[in-house]
C-alpha cells in the first residue's frame, strides 16, 4: 500500500464509526506530520511517516475514538522527533490536541527500569495519572503496538528491553482499561521476544493440529448457531483459542502439556439482552455436558472491573472440553474494548452513570456508600481530571493525591487509621500545618499517636480528595452518632421553620411514612444522624418532604372528589336500565363484560396467564386493568372500599388470547451449587421465554429467585412450575402478588 492508500484506508475507517468526524482537519494533520518527518527513516527503511499512520489507523480501527484523538495520534511524534512545537500544534490545531501530543511525548520520555513488583504498581499508576486526559494512555498504547508489531527491525537488545516494558507496563495498563484484545497482542509479541523458544514451541504445536482444530471449532459453531436459529433467538456466535501468552503461563507454571490444558477452545455468543443470555445457557447445557463447578454467572455478580458474561465449561462429542461465554452486545463492547468502548458511549451521550466501569476508580466508588449521587458525580470529576500531585512516603512509595492536596489527604490515602491517629506531620524533614499545600516529589511523613482525639470538623474543609472527607465522615458517623443527630435536627427544623412547614404536618402519623420513603431513610434519626456528618442536607431533605406533602396534598382532593361523585352517581333518582351484557370482541385476548374496544391492561401486581380467574378494575383514565381474583389488590375488602363499588367489571379470557404474557414466579430454595443451572434448564425445557432473572441469598443459606418469563397459557405455567418444584433444593414456588 503507498502512503497515500494508507491514509485513504485511514479515513475510510474512521468514516466507518464517526461520519460526522471532522475530516478536513484529520487530513490537515497527516499533512503537516508528513512534512515535519520528512526525510526520516524507520529502522525498516520506510518513511517515517508510516508510523504515525498506523498508530491513528489503530486507534480508529480498534479503539474507535473521537477526531481528536486521531489527530493526535497523526501528530504524536513530532513534538519529541521534529522542530514543531505545542505553541504550534496549538495554533494550527487546537490546545486540546497539542496537550495531547505534549502527554504521548511525556510519557515516551519517561525511563522504565526493572523493579520490584509493587514498585512496578506504582509506575503504571503514575502513568495512567500523567495522562491527565485518557486519550493520551490510549493513543500511547496504539503507539507501543505499532511499535512492538515492527519490532524485527530493531536490535535483540532493544528488543528484548522493549519487550520488557511492554509486559510489565502495558499489557496490564491495557488489562486495566479493560482492552482485552490488545493485552493479548500485546503480550504474544512481547513473549516472541523474550522467550522466542517457548513462543516457537507452542506456535509449531498449535500450527500441527490446526486442522483438526479447526474442524472441530467449525462445527461446534454451527450446532450452537443452528440451534440458536431454529429457536429464533438473535445472535452472533464465534469461536477463539486460547491466544499463545496465556498457553505458555499455563503450560509453564502449572507444568501442562498442550492437551491438558482445559480452555483452549472458548466460544462467545452475543445476544440483545439479559434474558437471553440465560435462554442461551440453558440451549448450551442441553446440547453439551456441562462440567461441574465450572459455572460463573458473572451478570449476577459482575468482577471488580465491571466485567459481565456468564461461563460455563461443557464437554464437546468428540470429548474435547470447552468455554462458552454468554453476555449481551454492551457487555461485549466494554469487554474487549474497555475504557475505549466507554468513552465512546460517553461521546454519543449514552454513558452517563457508568464512570464506575473504570478500574482504578473503584477505590473512589467504595468510598462512596452513604453519600448523594450529586455529590458523587462531582467528587470523581475532580478526581479524575483536576491535576494531580504525586509524593513519597519516606520508604519511597509513591501516592498520587489530587493538586492542593494537604497532609490530611496523605494520611488518609495511606490508611484511614493513619489518619484518624494523626497529631502532626513532616514534609521533607519539617514540621508543617494540617494545611500545609503538598508539591510533586515531597516526603511525608505522619505523625500519630495512640491517644489521638481523632480527626476535627474542619478537617473537612481542608482535605482536598473525596477519599479523604469520605474517611473522615464515616469516623464522624460512627463516633459521634448522638452529637450527628442533634447538629442534625436543629440544622432540619431550621429548615423547615425557613420554608414555613410545621413540624406537626412531618410528624402526622398519615405522612411521616411516605415522607421518609422520599428521603430513603429509615427513621428520623437515621436522616438527622446523616445531616449531622454531612452525608445529607437539611435543603434537600425539606425540599423532597415539602413535595411528598404537596403530592398528599392533592391526593386526599382527588379521593375526596372522586367519593362525591361516586354518591351523587348512587343518588340518582331513574337510572336508565343497563343493557344486557354480550359478549364482545376481546382486546389483548380479554373480553370486558358490557364494554367494547377499551382499553385493556395487565395489573403488574399479580401478572395474570390465560387460565386464571380474573377480574377487572375500572382505573381512570387507563382503561380497565385485570387482576387475578386471588389478588390481593382485588380481594373482597378491597372492592368494598368507598369509592370503588362500580368500579370492579366482570372480564374473562377469549379464545384469541395474545402469544404470551409477562408474568412472575418466585422460587425459594435451600442455597446449593449449580442452582441457577437447574432452573435455566427447567425453563428450557418448558421452552420458557426468559425476561429476567433475580436472585437473593437470605443470610439462613437460603435463596430467592425471581423470574420474569413470558407465558403462553396456563398449561405452560404449571409444566414450568412443576418442572421448578422438581428440582432438588426447592422449597416452595409461588407468584407473586400484591
Ligand atoms: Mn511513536
């Protein structure tokens, strides 16, 4: 390819994903990187130029990010290897894009040399902190891919340094931004070179049975797709093999031989949504013998790093094991793609909320319980783009704290003991103030003692990272409960004095439930309690009160009208002689007695299936709304209740009755192993349409599930139920309602 298909290729991909990307600048940006490396060689003997290419073609092609970014990463060396300067690239491009630049150079500049492991942890923490803006890490990775793809050229030393590196710091930076595919690159190459015979080794292996591999791989997706197809459930299906980095970590460590290892072969199907992916399960372990203890419901319980799929290991015909990993096409995206897929989401403005899906902030997310979400949002901001600082411990760790941070921040970032026992502290070798502001490359040292009152209010204010006041709330909370709740309440009735609400309207018997609902707090107390550290505040709890008790408010006027209409109905003196009942047309496979074409809802509290008995409810405004007769929102008392005699309508089911309904069944077993097994497969069986599923474990060892399935008629509903019943564990399965 020349240079100029290269580029072409380049923009045909990024039209691919981004349309709208500004391309006239993309090209602007090749231009100006073409001549400012003009003349240089790689090691290869090609153009320069052929670098920054590749690297923006990896960042579009695998990463999919934004117009700057592939500006940047066109431009990426030309600040370290050319005369073109950030006050240039700011000019002629924008600030953004030369800080980018600026932020690729900087870490290229930075010398890597072997150390202990944590001192590893800290270098890549430091890394990913200097990238104050992601794209720059993501635009740095690119770059050491390319870099390392082309690595033939370069010295065995080189090589072998490079390769280093690439282990030690990318690979897990890449694993921790969650791009899986390019750790596994990443690592393959890197083990090419610094152990090119086991790498040779398991490559010629792998390339003797390819064929029989291959076969094998082919069939086995195509039973799983023809399956899938025949049950019309929407799907993409594809295999992989293990890639040979992790082969050779197995192979080496557990000492196995190629055939012992379990999971060369892992299968992935993609599907639309939750419920499908237990459908699919269940397809999975009817066509294969699942192996035991070898099922992980990762949705359930997604890992740390936001990771979701379910995995189960199944034993082929040919009696060859395998994995199949089950997740829909979201969780597939922030899977391979990690934190590349997420600030994709970000951009089209369907990302808000999964901030926690970056791994090395879930540190800052477990400091969160307690707090408001506001707050919340606005304490990861600062966090994650406010410049950061970083100081040693005076063993020579490095913390990286937030800029302006104070000793208060450092001590509590070492361990919130540290911090609630500090009487003083030292930077570089000198007493300083609690508020004393902390520069890159300062020793800190805490002093604490025993005896220690513990941290004071205005910490608060000092402290500069969320981590920091969070640690110091949760102490405040814990210590000093009594003195929260009166700080909190007299800051409350103040509150409330202000707006004009009397305490007596907040502690009516007919409002305090509904009022501390709308706070979320159990009692009282427990909200003064979280006032008083600052967990809540007084403003918004009277402002969310003042409205729970306006909404009360109209409600009481609107049972009120609605009774004298209902007696004025009763009063009249000659009421026209009902026509006699027939039967009409049904609506969603239910006739309503008396009534044509109305609107016709199913109650969502007790999710009536053809079969039932049934009556309906004259709702206003939303047609009628059928309940089950063993409903407890339809039972005897309810429909006697003022203002609701009329209301309840005779309905039945008619012989035209819909596909299927939605409807609920809760199940209730001993907790066991492999549960979730049984009843996916109880519901395959019944070929139960699953919308969801929703489990429980009770601390007595027992669990609950709820399953939301779609049911065709009565019969389905008890083979299903009693299928369910079946299974081993299963105490008692109901539907719900109420
Ligand atoms: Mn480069």
């Amino acid at each position: 390819m020349t240079i100029q298909e290269q580029y072409e290729n380049l923009e045909k991909t990024v039209r691919s994903y981004n349309p709208s990307a500004d391309f006239a600048r993309i090209r602007a940006a090749f231009e100006f990187a073409q001549k400012a490396h003009e003349g240089q060689k790689r090691k290869s003997g090609e153009p320069y130029i052929i670098h920054p290419l590749a690297v923006a073609q990896i960042v579009a092609e695998e990463l999919k990010l934004d117009s700057e970014s592939i500006e940047a990463a066109l431009l990426h060396d030309v600040i370290e290897d050319t005369a073109a300067t950030h006050e240039q690239i700011s000019k002629l491009f924008s600030p953004t894009i030369a800080d980018l630049v600026e932020g690729v150079s900087k870490l290229t500049r930075i010398q890597y040399a072997t150390k202990e492991d944590e001192q590893m942890e800290n270098l890549r923490k430091m890394l990913i902190a200097m990238s104050k803006d992601i794209r720059v890490i993501l635009i740095k990775i690119a770059d050491r891919l390319h870099n390392m793809r082309t690595m033939e050229y370069q010295s065995p030393a080189k090589q072998k340094q490079k390769s280093l590196e690439t282990m030690e710091i990318y690979a897990p930076i890449s694993h921790r931004l969650g791009m899986q595919r390019i750790k596994w690159e990443l690592e393959d190459l890197s083990l090419k070179y610094l152990d090119p015979i086991g790498y040779d080794e398991i490559v010629s292996k792998l390339d003797a049975k390819r064929q029989e591999y291959e076969d094998f791989m082919r069939r086995t997706q195509d039973q799983i797709d023809q399956r899938l197809n025949d049950l019309n459930i929407q799907h993409i299906v594809y295999g992989r093999m293990k890639h040979p980095y992790s082969i050779y970590r197995k192979m080496f460590n557990q000492n196995k031989s190629l055939d012992e290892i379990f999971d060369l072969f892992a299968f992935r199907v993609i599907v639309e949504n939750v419920g499908d992916c237990y459908n699919v399960l269940g397809v999975i372990h009817d066509l294969y013998k699942p192996i035991l203890g070898r099922f992980k419901d990762y949705i359930g319980t997604p890992k740390p790093n936001g990771y979701q799929s379910l995995h189960t290991t199944v034993i082929g015909p040919d009696g060859l094991p395998f994995e199949v990993q089950i997740r829909t096409r979201e969780m597939h995206e922030i899977a391979e793609y990690g934190v590349a897929a997420h600030w994709k989401y970000k951009q089209n403005g369907q990302g808000a909320g999964t901030e926690g899906r970056y791994e090395w902030v879930r540190r800052l997310l477990e400091n969160q319980e307690g707090t408001d979400a506001e707050e919340y949002i606005h304490s990861l901001k600062v966090d994650m783009f406010a410049d950061e600082v970083f100081v040693f411990t005076p063993g020579g760790d490095v913390q990286n704290l937030p800029a302006g941070a104070t000793p208060i921040d450092f001590a509590y970032a070492i361990h919130s003991a540290v911090g609630n026992h500090m009487v003083g502290a030292k930077v570089n070798n000198r007493i300083v103030t609690f508020d004393h502001v902390l520069k890159n490359g300062d020793i800190v040292e805490i002093l604490t003692s025993k005896s220690a009152k513990g941290p004071s209010r205005d910490w608060m204010k000092i402290a500069k990272s969320s981590e920091a006041r969070s640690k110091i709330r949760q102490w405040f909370k814990k210590e000093r409960r009594d003195e929260n709740i009166a700080n909190g309440r007299a800051a409350f009735e103040a509150e409330l004095k202000h707006c004009g609400i009397p305490m007596k309207d907040v502690l009516a018997p007919e409002n305090l439930p509904g009022l501390l609902k709308r706070v979320a707090y159990g009692s009282l107390d427990d909200m003064y309690a979280a006032i008083g550290y600052g967990g809540f505040t007084a403003q918004k709890a009277v402002n969310r009160m003042q409205g729970e008790l306006s909404r009360i408010a109209k409600q009481h006027q609107a049972d009120k009208a609605a009774m004298e209409a209902a007696l004025s109905r009763e009063n009249k003196p000659e009421e026209p002689a009902k026509p006699a009942p027939k039967k009409v047309k049904s609506e969603q496979g239910i006739i309503v007695e008396g009534l044509d074409n109305c609107l016709v809802k199913f109650s969502k509290c007790c999710t009536p299936v053809p079969g039932d008995a049934i009556i309906g409810f004259i709702t206003r405004g939303y047609g009628v709304s059928v309940h089950r007769c063993d409903c407890p929102n339809a039972s005897p008392e309810k429909q006697k209740q003022p203002g609701q005699e009329g209301r309840w309508i005779k309905v039945s089911w008619g012989s035209d009755t819909n596909d299927s309904y939605p409807t609920t069944l809760e199940v209730v077993c001993k907790d066991r192993l492999n549960l979730l097994l049984d009843i996916s497969a109880a519901l395959s069986v019944t070929n139960t349409f699953v919308l969801g599923i929703q489990s429980r474990s009770t601390e007595d060892q027992f669990a609950i599930f709820r399953l939301e399935v779609r049911i065709k008629n009565g019969e389905q509903l008890k083979s299903l139920m009693n299928k369910l019943n079946q299974i081993s564990g299963v105490l008692r399965v109901t539907r719900p309602a109420g």
